[in-house]
C-alpha cells in the first residue's frame, strides 16, 4: 500500500485494523476499529469494487470513525467499526466468501459486531451466522430484526423534516423541493415518505434500473443524470449514495438551502463542513441523520423491540434540532456542535468506566 498505514490510524484515532485474506474464496476484506471506551465496536460490513486497496483503507477507517460518533451522539454503549470486502456486490458473492468474513468476525471474540451496509444484504449474512453470532441486522426467520433500510429512511425524513423546520419555521414538506442522489437500499424507501407527504422531488443513481423503478413506482418524481444532481435547483439535498461528494468542486455547485441524506461520510475533508456553514447552507451531520439503522441493530444487542426503536429514531428531529441551536449558539458549523455532542458523551461515560466493579459471580 502506498499509505502510511499507522499514520492514517493515529490522524483519524483507531485502535485496531485487521487485514483478512482467504485464498480459497478470495476474500480480501479491511476490519477497522475505531473506539471501544464505550463498549464493543458495532459497524456494518461493505462490499464495494474498490479502484485501489488504499481506497479501501482509508474508506473503512473514516466509516469506523463514524460509528463511533453515531453510537455516542444516539445513545448506546458501543463504539465504532466498520468491515469493507473488496469485490463486486453484483458478480463476487459466495456462500465461502461469506463463511470466511464470519469466521474472521468470530476470530475478534466479540470485540466487533456487523451486518448490513452498501452492497450487502442481511441475506448474505445467514452464511455468516454458520460461522459467528456477532451480526445483527439478519432476517427475522433468523432471529434479526429484518431489512434496516427502512428504519434509516425513516430517520433520515425526520431529519429532513427537523432541517426544514429549522429553514421555514414549519416542518411541513409539502411542495418542498428535494433533490435525492441514489436510490438504492435507503434511498428509495425515503421516496416513500417524501412523496406521501407531497415534495417536489428529483432523483439520481448511477444504476439506470434504480431510476425507472423508482420512477415507476413514485410516478410524480422526476430524474437527472448522476453528474447534474448538485446543480438542481431546491431547497433540500439529499446525499444517499456513497460518501465524500461534498467537497470544494461539488460544494461551488450547489443550489440548496440545506444538505439532509443518508449516505455516510458526505464531507470530503472536516473543513468541508465549515465551507458550508459559511455559504449559510445548513447541514444535517450524516452519522446522526442516518443513525437510524444503528438503533435498530443496537436494540438487537438489548433484546429488539420495535416500538423503542421507531421512537428513539423519531427522535432523530430533536437532536438535530439541538445540534442546530448550538451551531447558532456557538457560531460553529453543525458538524463541530454534532462532534462536540458525540465526544462529550464518550468522555464523560469513559470516565465512569474507570471505576473498577469487581466480579462477584
């Protein structure tokens, strides 16, 4: 690799990063640790055709990252990981491949738990259940809590919802133009709830059947090609595809008032956020807004029920809304006021965990 490996670990603060290669499958796969003070590190597993190993790296270290902020700012006792396979999610699957990513997982004794992320399916994760019980997020038939897609759509429009009442002064979406990049897994189960609540909404996806299944489904929406989305014209942008498209090109070319979506790691660099702030466009920090999905795979870990679930991911609209009144507070961009909220907790936790309890069983 071309990367300074522990260089980049110490710059974004991980504890740990496990490289596993199995020669009978052809597994190539990057489990990255991010913060344990909390508790044992929870992230999905990603399977994307990298163009390089680095990207691969530097992607599983700033999605490790993330989850430790997102675990923190919602409330549970887990700290960040992140697991990416390098492959196509449409050709390389196999039921080797995946028994051998289970049997690594095992290999961590419960310092890592995963399940579903972009280009993966709880489906896939059934063979990984033969070789570990570290996952969440599998099917109900196998004792999951199903398909988190829909549990992350749904933050994500509270969040859309919180960000336009933070705009207006009304949280209405009605006729509330929003412009939405990707709709795959989580993408296109928000179209659900913006067009029920009649926005105006234009989408994009780089998968051509993506479009025209949503477009036939959602008959009222319309489409651009993948390259025009950041120069349509709304109020809202909605990021819900891969990370770091927020950057010094992309952000001169946007036309919104806000940026509110589900994709992980929207900011291309930190200062991208303070670029925002300064252009007066608000953004919805993304390991809050799609945080969505980690409270339905955390409940699993208390023992799932989907009433707390749906509430404390209702509550997605009242954090925001806190994280926005310290941005204005603090005139500091919302992503700093987010970080702030997030590492105050883990300090304070941290330090109560330093109390030793010792075992009486």
């Amino acid at each position: 690799m071309k990367l300074n490996i522990f260089e980049e670990m110490k710059k974004y603060g991980h504890e740990q990063v496990i490289f596993n290669y199995d020669k009978k499958t052809g597994l190539k796969c990057i489990i990255s640790i991010h913060d344990t003070t909390l508790g044992p590190a929870l992230g999905g597993c990603r399977m994307w055709n990298y163009p390089s190993e680095d990207e691969a790296f530097i992607d599983a270290l700033r999605l490790a990252m993330g989850m430790t902020y997102k675990c923190a700012v919602s409330g549970f006792d887990n700290g960040g990981g992140k697991a990416v396979i390098i492959g196509d999610p449409k050709k390389d699957k196999t039921e080797g491949l995946f028994r051998a990513f289970g049997r690594y997982v095992e290999s961590l004794n419960g310092r890592f738990y995963t399940g579903t992320d972009m280009g993966t399916f709880g489906e896939d994760f059934v063979y990984s259940f033969k070789e570990t019980d570290c996952l969440v997020g599998l099917p109900e038939e196998y004792g999951g809590s199903g398909n988190t897609a829909v549990t992350t759509a749904f933050g994500v429009w509270r969040g859309i919802k919180a960000t336009a009442k933070e705009l207006y002064g009304d949280d209405s979406l009605t006729g509330v133009k929003i412009s939405v990049q990707g709709v795959g897994k989580v993408g296109y189960n928000l179209l659900k709830f913006l067009t029920e609540e009649q926005a105006d909404v234009t989408i994009t996806d780089i998968y051509r059947e993506s479009v025209e299944k949503a477009l036939e489904d959602y008959p009222g929406i319309k489409a651009v090609e993948p390259e025009k989305i950041f120069d349509v014209e709304c109020d809202i942008f909605s990021p819900c595809a891969l990370g770091g498209i927020l950057n010094d090109d992309t952000i001169k070319r946007l036309k919104c008032k806000a940026v509110a979506g589900s994709a992980n790691n929207q900011l291309a660099e930190s200062k991208h956020g303070d670029l925002l702030h300064e252009k007066g466009i608000l953004y919805a920090p993304d390991f809050v807004i799609n945080s969505g999905g980690l409270i339905q795979v955390a409940d699993e870990l208390e023992g799932f029920n989907k009433d707390r679930v749906m509430a404390k991911t209702a509550a997605i609209y009242d954090i925001l809304t806190e994280i926005y009144k310290i941005s204005k507070q603090n005139n500091i961009s919302t992503h700093k006021a987010a970080n702030k909220l997030a590492e105050e907790r883990i300090e304070v936790i941290g330090e109560i965990q330093r109390t030793y309890i010792p075992d009486r069983g």
